[in-house]
C-alpha cells in the first residue's frame, strides 16, 4: 500500500525532502515494518564491501587457522631486503602474470628468475658456483609456448649470467632445477588467478592466503616472492621476517631429511615437512599439512574435505571451489542474518502493539480520532 512504491524510495536520496520522508515512513510502512527496514539497512551498511573479490580479504592469522602460514604485508618493510642473522643468500623469485606489455604478454603465468639480493638491492652475498659454464639445456619452465627455442635459451643464459652465478647453486643445472621447483606451486596460484581474472593486487593476495609470501609488486604486471637459502645453496620460500629461522642453518625444528628427489603425488603423502616453507623445494607441494607432510592438495580445497563425509572426499578433491564460490556463499549466509534479524525484530514489534490496550494498529499508527475516549467517573 505504498510502502514499497519505488518513487516513495527515491525520496530517501533527496535532502530537500528528507524529513517529509522519515514521516511518511511510519505512515505508510507502519512503525514494524519501518524498524525492519532500519535493521535491514544497518546491517547492510556493516556488511558493505563482503561483495568484493575473496582474494582482498586478509589473510587469517594463525591463531585462528592451523593451516595459516602468515606472510608479511606487501610492502611493509623497507625497499632493500636484510637476509638476517646467519642467513648468507637472500632474494626474490619473480613470476610474471603474463599480462604485462611486450616480452612480458603470456597465455599464461610463467616464471622470470631468482635473484640474490646483493648490493643496493639487499645483503645477500653473492657465492659463486662450482661450475660457472653457461646452460646449454633449455629448462622445462622456461620453454614458453610460440616462443623460438633459441630466444628461450638465450634468455636463460641471461639469467645464469645475470642472477644465477651468485645465487650459491653448484651449477646452472642445479640452479635452473631450484628455479623450476620452486615456482611450480605459486604459478598454479597464480594461473587460478587468471581464470578467475583477478588484477595484480588480488594474485598477490591469492599468493599470500596460500603461503608463497609476495615481496613486491614487480614491473610489468609481476610479482616477486621473498625467498632465502643457507650455505648448502638450498633455495626456500619463505617470509622475509623467517628467514633466520628457515635458512639459518641452526635450532632443531627442521624436518627429518628426505630423499633425494621426493615429490608429492596425488592422494599419497609427501616428504616430512614442519612449514609451508618447507615443502617449497619439492616438485608438486603445495603447503605443509598438520599431518607434518607436504601435500598437493590447496588449502581450501583441504578445509572443505574436513567438512565433507569421507565418500564425497574424491569429488572435491577432483574439483576443488573457486574463491569467487565461496564469496558468494559467504554473501548468502549474510542475506540469510539480516532477514531473520529483520523478522525478528518485526515479530517483536509486533507482539509489543498487539498487547497495547485501545489500539488495533499501534499507538502511533492509528489516528488519535479514532481512539476510544476517556471516560472519568
């Protein structure tokens, strides 16, 4: 009867008749349905911003979560990275979103190189390898698809020479394969990224939530993750504010050792792991389960199977939930609490006019001329 007309709304956005308005309101909504309004609004308003993309929420910390690894704001520190104490190499592996301009445009997310952070850029030395001779091999991640072998190769001895004689590998083979291990899991990140078209800000977000801690944003629409390596020359992802603890090279919380060439695989365990860091060197892991084994199985994916009866375990694992998904869930679940508030705040009010004495609509509803009158004896 008015109260949802469309043109009655439009008035609520006009100042001039605001105040004709709020009178109007309880006149033709009635005083229950104007507080339900209210709720519903004040409740919107707390709830502005849940629409957004999943990957600008942060990140849980880990007392909340037994799967969180906690990475570092982007960009809370300083613009030269410190290796810390008893940590020789230090650096960032730089990934490409392959949406940047020129030899930066890709189909696909793919890797550019690790870089020691020596001189202006940080205080990692610079530790020659034992062979210093330039690759004659061309790497499985730097085989860009359309791109001539040659070029591809000739931009991964610019990298040996550039980056990879300092980084501490015994050779250009043992540095190009921690390269590739190495990015394997955050490219799979980052290419789940792309197909949900998130931006470079969100990729990075989505990389942070899965443990690979971004140091900056790069040029060209990259990213660079923080990594560290000890004076084995074992190259390991981790927080910068970790790296002490990663690849200091003392305390006793390291993993049992592993095998040499141990990998995860689909539904088996992974090598013994004590941090997501841990499990960055191993071909196909993606994090640490609090199993204390790496595994290949995404964090969100690993939430939802502790949710789910153990025969529905093999048709989430086969497709496991986007983000934009489970935003959209979360956005349910928020519509369901404003109605019930909404309706219970109706009800309530409700149940208060309806035990008022001399009134059918409420106090305020029902025009004073139509009151009972006051009989006095």
């Amino acid at each position: 009867q008015g109260c949802l007309e469309p043109n009655f709304w439009r008035a609520a956005i006009r100042p001039q008749a605001m105040a004709r308005w709020r009178r109007e309101l309880t006149d033709r909504c009635g005083w229950g349905s104007a507080l339900v309004l209210v709720v519903a609004a004040v409740c919107g308003s707390a709830l502005q911003g849940c629409g957004k993309a999943a990957g600008k929420a942060p990140s849980p910390s880990p007392s909340t979560s037994p799967f969180a690894h906690a990475c570092s704001a982007v960009g809370g520190h300083g613009n030269r990275m410190d290796c810390g104490p008893g940590v020789p190499l230090c650096g960032v592996l730089t990934l490409e979103t392959g949406r940047g301009g020129g030899a930066y445009q890709h189909s696909a997310p793919v890797v550019h190189g690790l870089w020691p952070q020596v001189g202006n850029y940080g205080t990692s030395k610079c530790v020659a390898p034992k062979d210093a001779q330039a690759p004659t091999q061309l790497f499985q991640c730097y085989d860009q698809e359309g791109t001539p072998h040659a070029k591809d190769l000739g931009f991964e001895k610019h990298e040996w020479i550039t980056h990879g004689r300092c980084a501490g590998a015994k050779d250009a083979e043992d540095f190009f394969g921690q390269v590739c291990t190495l990015s394997s899991g955050p490219l799979r990140v980052m290419e789940g990224a792309r197909s949900a078209d998130l931006d470079l800000v969100d990729t990075a977000d989505a990389l942070q939530r899965a443990g690979f801690c971004v140091w900056a944003y790069g040029s060209s629409q990259q990213v660079e993750l923080s990594a560290c390596a000890g004076p084995d020359g074992r190259w390991k992802l981790a927080d910068y504010a970790n790296f002490a603890q990663v690849c200091g090279g003392g305390g006793g919380d390291k993993p049992a050792d592993t095998p040499q060439g141990a990998k995860c695989l689909p539904s088996q365990r992974g090598p013994a792991c004590k941090h997501d860091s841990d499990c960055a060197a191993f071909a196909g892991c993606l994090r640490c389960a609090r199993s204390g084994f790496c595994t290949d199985v995404p964090l969100g994916t690993a939430l939802l199977l502790d949710a789910l009866p153990a025969q529905a375990h093999s048709a989430v694992a086969a497709q496991a939930p986007e983000p934009a998904n489970a935003e959209r869930l979360r956005l349910v679940a928020a519509a369901a609490l404003i109605f019930v508030v909404a309706l219970a705040a109706r009800v309530l009010v409700g149940a208060v006019l309806w035990g008022a004495k001399g009134f059918d609509e409420g106090p305020l509803h029902q025009p004073l001329a139509r009151q009972s009158p006051v009989r006095i004896i």
